[in-house]
C-alpha cells in the first residue's frame, strides 16, 4: 500500500515570480492587429531579493511609431541589426519557467507576448498570470490611480528607466514586494491565498440612504 504526500501550499517568502514588461509598437489593434514587440525585460523577486535575469532589445521587423520613439526612446536606428523574437524566445522562456508571471496591467504583457509565441511556433507563458493594478486595488484601495508611476511613488520605488522594459519590470518588481508586505499584513501567508486574493470580485459598496 503506497501513501501520497500532500505537499503544504507555498509560501510567499518561498514563491518565485518572473516579472514581465515589454515595450510595443502599440496600435489600436494591439497584438492582435500586428503589433510587435520592442524590447521584453524579466525580472525575478524570490525570497524579497530582486535581479534582473533577462532582457533583449528586438527588431520587430515593422517602422516604430513616431510617437512610440518619442515615449520610449526607442528608434528604428536603434533596432537595426538586433535579434527578432524567435531568437530570444528560448530565452525569455527559460527566464519565466517556474515562476509566476507577473506584469502591471498584466493581460496586456500576456496577450503580446502570448501573440509573438504563437506567431514563430514555441509555447506560450503558461499559468494564470498574476496583475499588480489588481493586487493593488485590493491591497491599496485608498490609491485612486493605479498606473505605474502612481504606484511606484506611492511605496517609493524609483524608476531611471520608465518606459524600457528593464526599468518597468524592475520597478514592478520592487512594487510586487511591498503588495506581498501588505499582504501579509493582512494575513497572507502562501501563494494560493494571494491567488484568491488577487482573483476575488470587487465588492460594489452602497451608500445607505438616511
């Protein structure tokens, strides 16, 4: 007779997670719609140490957007003679493996990156993928604006490098680590619990009538 071993949930201090930015082409139609991928940044928080552990710079193989170049600094003289996606991909996925991803605004870095995977043949980011605007919704409600800059000054995280993907998701990374200290504040103690956290519905507040 054999005997499985239930394994504790993980705890936060224990839980790995890849924290992704990327910078785009953008457009109205997003990824969807043949927007590409600039530059995609990795950052890894585990045990509340964060390091950057990946980065690439792309030719996305389409001209920049005028006003993409202005936000970002990036050029299409920047880009000549850099890798395309498919060259980085192995990469980018050996940097997410293992961990949970994790983006601000999380469902945009997901679906372009999900978009590029799809378009050159390899796997996509698989997970449910974790979103540091709702983490902070719940863990921050009195913070009426949630974009990055926001949020980032609020816990006092500086950013050099705004609108670059190693600057962002670094940033991010340092605003992740001060959520789980909320968290755990509120007694959060292991991954599956800040997955529920994360997933629970807004609650719709009614102002009773006098």
């Amino acid at each position: 007779m054999t005997s499985s071993l239930v394994l504790p949930p993980p705890s936060l201090e224990h839980s790995r997670f890849a924290v992704v930015d990327v910078e785009t082409t953008g457009g109205r139609g997003g990824a969807q719609n043949g927007g590409r991928i600039l530059e995609v940044a990795v950052a890894i928080l585990e045990g509340g140490t964060v390091h950057l552990a990946f980065e690439a710079l792309l030719d996305p193989g389409i001209p920049i957007p005028p006003w993409v170049a202005r936000l970002t600094g990036i050029t299409d003289g920047l880009v000549v003679g850099r890798p395309r996606f498919e060259d980085v991909a192995a990469g980018l996925g050996r940097a997410l493996e293992a961990g949970v991803f994790v983006a601000h605004n999380a469902r945009f870095d997901w679906r372009f990156l999900a978009v590029e995977c799809a378009t050159v043949g390899v796997p996509a980011p698989v997970g449910k993928p974790l979103c540091t605007v709702r983490l902070t919704r719940r863990l921050v409600p009195e913070l009426r604006h949630r974009g990055l800059d926001h949020v980032a000054a609020f816990f006092g995280v500086d950013n050099p490098a705004r609108h670059r993907a190693f600057g962002d998701a670094l940033a991010t990374a340092y605003v992740l680590r001060a959520l789980l200290g909320r968290a755990r504040d509120r007694g959060v103690e292991t991954l599956e619990q800040l997955v529920e956290l994360h997933d629970r519905p807004r609650l719709k507040l009614r102002i009773a009538e006098p």
